[in-house]
C-alpha cells in the first residue's frame, strides 16, 4: 500500500512537471491569447496606418461667407456624364485638401456673361497654373431654361463641360441650397481661397484682369 502511494505521488509530480514545461513552451497554451493580442496588433496597425495616411485636415470654424472668411466644407454634385441621363456624386470642399488655391466660380445657365467667362477659363487661367497647386471649382445654379431642379442642372452641367471643354470640377447646386448663402447680387460669382479655404478675394462679376497677379501671389506663398 505505501509503495502504491509512493509510485501514485511521484506520478503527480511527473504530471506536474510536465504541465510546467508545456506552459513554459511560447504559443502553446496561450493560443487563443496570442491570436487575441495579433488581432488587436493587426488593429491597431491597421489604425496605424491611416493615422499616418491621412492628409491635411480641414480648417476649423468659425465659418462665413465674406472676404477673408474660411467657407465651410460645403457639398455639391460632381457633375458624371455617362452618356445618358446625368448623374451627380458628392463633391466637397475637404476634395480640394492640398491645392495652393481654389477658384470657386458659380455660373447659371441663363447668365451671359458666366458664358463668356466660360469660355476662357480652360486655356487662359486654368491651364497656366494648374500644375502649380491651382484647382476651380465650377458650380451651377440653373440651366439656360431658369430650371432649377436636380436632373435639369445635372444635365445642363454636362453639355456646359463639354461646351467649354472644361478638365476642372464642374458641379451642380440643385435648388440653389449651397449658393445662395454666398450669392448677395447675382452670378457669375468668383471667389478665390488659399490653402487654408479663407476667402481672399470675392467679386460678384466676371474676372478681372487682376485675378492672375491674386492667383501667382497665392502660388508662391
């Protein structure tokens, strides 16, 4: 009986000894913990990375709509012309991150002298300086009937593109829901932000000859 005993307890101290070693082995007993601290690794590296992918964050507030106020990160509809009916994507001004200078510009279709504008914008301003940091953004309010309404400004954006032979945003404002909290007489209306989206210069009328020297200032800043 004592022997019995004897051999049974130096058994449990076998046994004993080897759960020791076998814990003491990495990525065994802890399987499912090494997975969960993986998993957590993979997490945060993912989150890692977008941290260190993120651009330039945009201005805060306050926001306004006067000479040198910074605009809000406004949305309007990316004109898409797939060759049917147009279709709109949300275009904002938080796009725009990382330009020396943004012109917005807002044209309606019943307005001559957006039309005329219209039509030097591609070669004479924004061609020059495009390859410097220098973005437009074109918006419209209307099509050349005063329609106002989402798909009749969608459509009116696409032919007006195709008209100007325009390669920078061109959008739509449907209902005039953005604009107008910037349009005070009437279009075109011009206004050229920084890189920080503060206004620094805002005229309701066509370009002035003097948009250019505002433009190469704001490039070399």
């Amino acid at each position: 009986m004592e022997i019995a005993m004897g051999v049974k307890a130096v058994q449990t101290a076998l046994i004993s000894l080897l759960c020791l070693v076998f814990l003491a082995v990495p990525g065994c007993a802890w399987e499912g913990g090494t997975n969960q601290q993986e998993d957590a690794g993979d997490g945060g590296g993912d989150a890692f990375d977008a941290g260190t992918d993120e651009g330039p964050v945009y201005p805060p507030g306050p926001y306004g709509t006067d000479f040198q106020d910074t605009v809000e990160n406004f949305t309007v509809l990316e004109c898409l012309c797939p060759g049917g009916p147009a279709q709109g994507k949300n275009l904002s001004m938080e796009d725009f991150l990382g330009a020396k200078a943004t012109l917005v510009t807002v044209h309606s279709g019943t307005c001559t002298y957006c039309k005329q504008q219209a039509s030097t914008m591609e070669d004479g301003l924004y061609a020059p300086y495009k390859d410097r940091g220098f973005k437009i953004l074109l918006v419209l309010v209307g099509d050349d009937r005063g329609n106002t309404d989402r798909q009749s400004v969608l459509d009116y954006c696409c032919e007006y593109a195709e008209q100007y032979n325009t390669t920078f945003a061109v959008a739509a404002d449907p209902e005039v829901e953005v604009m107008r909290n910037y349009i005070v007489q009437g279009t075109p209306l011009n206004m050229l932000l920084d890189d920080e989206f503060v206004i620094r210069y805002k005229v309701e009328a066509n370009l002035p000859e003097t948009l250019e020297g505002n433009v190469e200032a704001l490039l070399g800043e």
